[in-house]
C-alpha cells in the first residue's frame, strides 16, 4: 500500500504542476493564484478559507466563487505553496496554480465601461420620463412656463447624459465613417444627435414638442444589448482562460550542479537540460539524453500505439511520458516548439473564419440606406404636399428616432446570452456569440478519432477470456503505476489490493514478490515472449514459471458515440472522419459507427485540404476534435467543437468546448443553435412588424414623443421575451 | 405648483446619489464576485462560546 499512497498524494500535489513555480514574492510575502475546482457553495468557501488560515502565516486566502480563483499569500518560503495546493486536495478540491494576466483585460475594462454608460442612460430616462409624463399628462393644467421649465430641467439632465453614455456607439460609428463603411451605430449615433438637437431647439426657439426621453431610452436600451453581448465575450474569455491555466505547464530544469529547479515552460532555452518524470508532458520538443520507456503521442499525432522512448530520439511538446524518468535535452524554446507551428496555423484558419458575417451585420447593411432614405423621402414628400420646412424636418427626424434599431439592437446579443447560459447549463462552454450562429448552419461535420469518438485511452478487451485469478494478480501490480495500461488493468479489475514494493522497469513493466512468488507484468519483448507479428496493443502476466498470460488492450469507443452519431445523422448532417491514427483502427471505428466517408493518417495540413474541399463543395463544416493536430483543422472550419480534456491550443482554437467530456453535449449545442437561430430570426421579424406599423405613422406626422416612448419600449420588452424563451425547454 | 421648485431638485438629487452610490460600488469591486457575495452571507464566523458543548457547524 505503501506504493499506492505515494503515488496517489504525489498525483493530487501537483497534477504535474509544480506551483512554486508561480509563486510571486512581494515584501516578505509570497503570492500564488490557484484556480480551484468544485466549490459550489458557502461551504466550500469556508472550508477553503478557512482550512488554509488554520495556518498562521497564511495572511490572505480569498475564494472568488464566480471565477474559481483564490488569491493566497502567506509569510515566508515559497516552498509552502506544494503544502497549500495539497492541503486544497485534501479538502477534496483539486486547484491548479496559474499565472494571472499582466495587463487588465480589455474586455473587462470594456464591460464595465458599458455598465457605467448603461448606469447614466437609465439614472437619466427614469428622471426624465418622470418630467416628460408630467407634461404629457398635465399638458392642459401646465402654464407654458411650467412646460418651458420641464423642458430646461430635462435638457440639463439629458445632454451630459447623453454626451457620456453615447460615447460607445459614436466612436464606433465615427470610426466606420472614416474608413467609409456604415454600421449600426451611424443611424443611432445620428438619432440621438438629432432627438437631442430637435429637443433644444424646440425648447429654447420653437416651443414645441422635445425628444429627451426618447434620446436616453434609445441609448438604455441599446446598452443592454450591448453590454449583454460584451459580458458573453469577456466571460467566455474568462472561462478559456480557466481552462488553459488548468494545463499551465511547467519544467523541471536539471541545473549544472545536479539541481532541479521547477520554472514555468515557456523560461525554457534550447540546449537546457530537463528532466521528464513519468505522467508529465514534454514541455518543448527535445531530444532524449538518458532514459528508456515509452511515451504516449496521441494528443500530438492521433496515434494510439505508445512511441519507445531511447536517447537520441526526438520528442515533440505535448507527448506524455508513460514511465521512466528521461533526461531531456531542449532543442527549441516554447515559441519554436511545434506547438508555435501549429498556433500558426490556427491563426490563418482564424483569419479566415473573421470573414464570417454576423447576422446582426448583415441585417445592419440591408436597415442603414432603407431608413436614411425613407427619412429624405419624408423631408422631399411633406415640402411638396405642404411647402413649410419645419413640419417636414419635425417629422423626417421623428422617421429616424422611431425606426433607431432599438429592438434590434437587442435582438441577437438577447438570444445568445439566453443560449449560451442553456448550454452552459448543459456542460457545453460557448466561445463566441456568432459561433452559435454559424454551428446553426452547420451541415457536414467532421470527426477526429483518437480522445474524441474515442476515449483516447487504452481498456482492456475480452476480460472475461483471461483465467481465473489472472486479471486479480495483474492488477495488484498495476494499481501502483500510472502507466495507461496498467491504468486499464486496473480499472477492469475495480477496486482492491495493491502490492507491495513493486519495482517499475521503465520500457519493461512491473515486478514484485506475491506470496513468494516472482510475478511480472509488461511487455513481451522485456518478458522474452515472440508476440511482435500481433496487431493489438498488448501486456503479458508471468507468474513464477507459469506459462504467460495476455492481455489485449483498445482505445473504446465513448459510450455516447454511437448516440451521437445517429442523432446528428437525423439532424440531416454529413459525417466524415479525419484520423492520424493507421488505417485499421480508423476504418474499425468507422465501420462500428456507419460513417462511410473517412480517411487516416492525416498529417495536420491534409486535414486542412479536406476541409477546404468539403467547403468548396458547398458545405457548412463543423469539425470535432482535441489532438494538438486537431488544431489547425478546428481553426480552419466553419465552426469547432473541442473536449474539456483536448490540447490546450484544440481548447483555444474552438468555439464551444465541451466539459465532462461528455460527447452527447454537441447535439445538445447543435439543437440550441438552431433554436437560437429560429428565435433571432423571428426576433428580426418582431422588429420589421413594429417599424411596418411605426414607420407609416412617424411619415405621415402622427407621432408624438408619447407614441414614440411606448412603441420603443414595447418592441424592446418582447424582443426580449422571445429571447427568454430559449431558456426553458430541454431538461 | 410652486412646490415643485423644491420636489423636482430633491428627485433628482435622490437619483443623482443612487447612481452614484452603484457607480462606487461597481469601482470598489463589488461586482466582481456575485456568487461569492451571495453565499457569503451564509457563514458564520462565530466561534462556539467557552464553556459549552462544541458543536459542529455542518
């Protein structure tokens, strides 16, 4: 047992992260961010908190619930942090040390300047409506001064209103004017403007009928719109970078003098020397120096067979090492590393996939020249009917205040936060907006095999066909080592005794004294077995002088994949499957799933190839994957889906990543999509019904500020209503 | 009507503060952890009184 325990607390210390590497010193005090996983509840957090101040030069442990982040400092060494991220794991959670941005987000500083304006806009429509309801109401009891006093209380309020929470959409629109193009903002930003210049003078020369409230609430409405869609982004890039703190990756850099030092991966210089313990990944692509075993490549190359590990062999970022401790020689830093090529490529594919243009863009280029000339056809039509100028400015402007996109402004960004707090719900963490929209219009889709439709890891076939006892002595053996096969060993054999002083032959297997006998377990070349002609991944038993026992190992299929697969099939997709991996375990899986179309060993770029062929031929694609070389092709699609356990930059390169690894989810992101499809849509009809009924009256001079107040709002509310909808349905 | 003079400066006045009252809260990072702020309330520091039974807080 002895065995066990070591490596069990070993595993939970760390994850494979040594966070002295990011501890900060700071006035004799050391600070660490962790990310922690499951706290739920406040009695997570006082279980945290308070679990870590138990000890006395812990100065600071605060727990942020929304974020999973807790910022600890305490007095003294550094090297306390491995005993605070253990004490966590004891707690029962798990915490991961990550490194917190340099700079401010842009996206938060963004948010929160949203939710100022949106702040002011609201402070002055309600101060104003309070005002402009007097005069509307008491129109006949009011004196003229009282009205004339109204209107000057009101501008005073409303016009620094409007000049800081306006700022938004008047940079945005200043700044597609001067590049020549017109957005959404131009119709707002000019009727704001115009609601605010008609309403002064009416004040102070016309003494008409004002716009105030009309100009705030537009700009109210739109801001919650706005910031609706701004706080999708900043916490889907919260989220991304939770999940790639979780892989934070460190080094353990072997110094000249024989010490190891741990630092963060991307310190890395080529020609370091570092050294790769067993379960970790390989920081930066290397060359081995010392050591034998086997390393596991199938995040980086798809195939699941294990690649032996010798000196002189070169090794790439992302390869898990099985057993053995190597002795790395670093050829490239982190930047170089194939990693960095593979960014490379993601970017282009990105680049790409910008040129996507969002519905609510598109809906903006049909509203822009409509409404501006609808609004000059009012000034033409009213000069020639009645020849006064006044009346027809009066009512050309009250054509742009009434059609300002109020409800279409809400439209999209009202549907995708509803959407993506479904999916959420559902396990399934949402990138982007528009990726909703796109994954909607999804439909071929393509597959990677190994860790997607596959669990990516090796189970054991045929458990029943070993003798009695085999799989029992095996796995006694196996719960002590992390290597996968042991690991598949000992999951089929469930729970149970471990043994003790099991000895690991890196590149061999295990071996150990049970009950006086010599029992080993590995591979068959290190046993003396002939077995290199057998086509399966494979472990023999050798008990004493009996004769050996085989086991055979497969990557399995996801339990949901079959599922999966149909669904989407019904959803009236085409699937294809892409793989790294050989030929036979493609078309196996393939043949067990009914996709007819699939092809194997595909190098990253010819995965590329056919997806820019599947999209010449007209398809909208969608790819599925996690592999490092999964990336570039997840980039280069239409729309990408990703797992939780996926490569950090498959992670980054996705628009929805699903958590819990549970396949199924993607059906469930696919169904929402087009949910929210439906409901933007239908939403963009609500908005033209409103102007089909507004825009007539507004031409025609029928509208008053009144009018206009409540057919704003109205429109505004069952867009969102509508929006709302998408949150019930499903389980 | 001449009440009004009075009422419509404290109406504004009220609002003026409130809003003024979210937007320090919003710099201060109030909002930075709603969650948090929800849950938090549910603890209790307290600490068992000497003398009595200890009892356990779950």
């Amino acid at each position: 047992m002895v065995a066990l325990d070591a490596t069990q607390s070993g595993l939970a210390a760390s994850g494979g992260v040594d966070p002295q590497a990011f501890v900060r010193r700071r006035e004799g005090l050391s600070e660490l961010d962790l990310m922690v996983r499951g706290a739920t509840c406040a009695g997570c957090i006082a279980r945290i908190e308070g679990g870590l101040r138990e000890d006395d030069r812990v100065e600071q442990a605060r727990l942020n619930l929304s974020t999973g982040r807790l910022a600890l400092a305490w007095r003294g060494d550094p090297a306390l942090a491995a005993d605070y991220v253990r004490k966590l794991g004891r707690l029962g959670y798990p915490a991961t040390p990550y490194e917190p941005e340099r700079e401010a987000d842009p996206n938060r500083e963004e948010e929160k300047r949203l939710l100022r304006a949106m702040a002011v806009a609201g402070f002055a429509m309600m101060n104003v409506m309070l005002l402009s309801i007097s005069v509307w109401s008491g129109g006949l009891e009011m004196s003229e001064t009282m009205q004339a006093l109204m209107h000057r209380i009101s501008a005073l309020i409303v016009l620094p209103a409007a000049a800081f929470a306006g700022q938004p959409f008047f940079r945005s629109a200043l700044r597609a004017l001067r590049v020549g193009h017109v957005n959404m903002d131009v119709p707002i930003s000019l009727a704001v403007f115009l609601a605010c210049g008609l309403s002064v003078w009416e004040t102070f020369i016309g003494h008409g009928q004002t716009y105030y409230d009309a100009a705030v609430m537009l700009l109210f409405f739109l801001l919650i719109g706005r910031f609706l869609d701004m706080r999708l982004r900043a916490r889907a890039g919260e989220a991304a970078r939770g999940l790639a703190a979780m892989q934070a990756a460190t080094a353990n850099l072997l110094e000249a003098d024989g010490r190891i030092r741990a630092i963060p991966a991307r310190d890395v210089k080529a020609g370091d020397h570092l050294v790769l313990a067993a379960g970790d990944r390989v920081p930066v692509d290397a060359r081995i120096l010392e050591g034998e075993g086997a390393l596991d490549g199938s995040l980086v190359t798809g195939e699941t067979a294990p690649v032996t590990a010798k000196p002189g062999l070169d090794v790439w970022s992302g390869m898990l090492n099985l057993d053995g401790k190597l002795v790395l020689e670093a050829r490239a830093d982190r930047d170089n590393s194939l990693l960095a090529e593979i960014t490379r490529l993601v970017e282009a594919g990105e680049q790409a996939r910008s040129r996507y243009v969002r519905l609510a863009d598109r809906a903006a280029r049909l509203y822009v020249p409509v409404v501006h000339g609808l609004a000059a056809l009012t000034v033409v039509g009213w000069l020639l009917i009645g020849g006064e100028v006044r009346p027809a400015i009066i009512n050309a402007i009250a054509v742009l205040i009434i059609t300002c996109p109020c409800a279409l402004g809400l439209a999209v960004p009202a549907v995708q936060v509803v959407a993506s707090g479904r999916l959420y719900r559902e396990g399934v963490l949402v990138k982007s907006g528009d990726a909703l929209e796109r994954l909607a219009g999804a439909d071929t889709i393509v597959f990677d095999k190994t860790g997607t439709l596959t669990e990516g890891r090796p189970r054991l076939v045929d458990a029943d066909g070993v003798p009695d006892g085999a799989l029992e002595m095996a796995a006694r053996l196996a719960r002590t080592s992390r290597h996968p096969l042991s690991r598949a060993i000992a999951d089929a054999a469930g729970m149970g005794e471990a043994a003790a002083d099991v000895k690991e032959i890196p590149g061999g297997g295990l071996e150990a004294m049970v009950a006086g006998q010599r029992v080993r377990f590995g591979a068959a070349r290190w046993l003396g077995i002939d077995a290199a002609s057998d086509p399966h991944t494979e472990a023999w038993l050798v008990v004493g002088n009996d004769a050996p026992v085989r086991f055979c190992f497969e990557d399995r299929l996801r339990e949901d994949a079959a599922e999966v697969i149909a669904a989407l099939k019904a959803r009236g997709c085409q699937l294809h499957l892409l793989s790294g991996d050989r030929a036979g375990p493609v078309e196996a899986v393939a043949a067990t799933l009914g996709i007819t179309d699939w092809q194997a060993e595909m190098q990253p770029q010819d995965k590329i190839a056919r997806l820019e062929a599947l999209k010449e031929a007209g398809g909208t694609v969608a790819m599925v994957g996690d592999g490092i070389n999964d990336a570039p092709a997840l980039a280069a699609a239409h729309v990408s889906i990703s797992l939780a356990s996926a490569a950090e930059v498959s992670q980054a390169a996705a628009d929805f990543v699903l958590q819990g690894d549970r396949l199924a989810a993607s059906v469930v992101a696919m169904d929402v999509s087009r949910g929210a499809k439906r409901r933007v849509l239908e939403n963009f009809g609500l908005a033209a019904a409103y102007n089909a009924i507004a825009v007539p009256m507004a031409v025609a001079g029928l509208v008053t500020p009144l009018i206009a107040a409540i057919a704003m709002s109205a429109s505004s509310v069952l867009v969102t209503l509508n929006a709302l909808r998408l949150a019930r349905g499903g389980r | 009507m001449s009440v009004l003079i009075w009422l419509i400066p404290v109406a504004i006045t009220m609002g003026a503060l409130g809003l003024a009252g979210f937007l320090w809260s919003l710099r201060s990072g109030q909002f930075d952890d709603m969650d948090g702020a929800a849950h938090r309330i549910l603890m209790d520091d307290d600490e068992p009184l000497p003398g009595k039974d200890t009892k356990s807080d779950d």
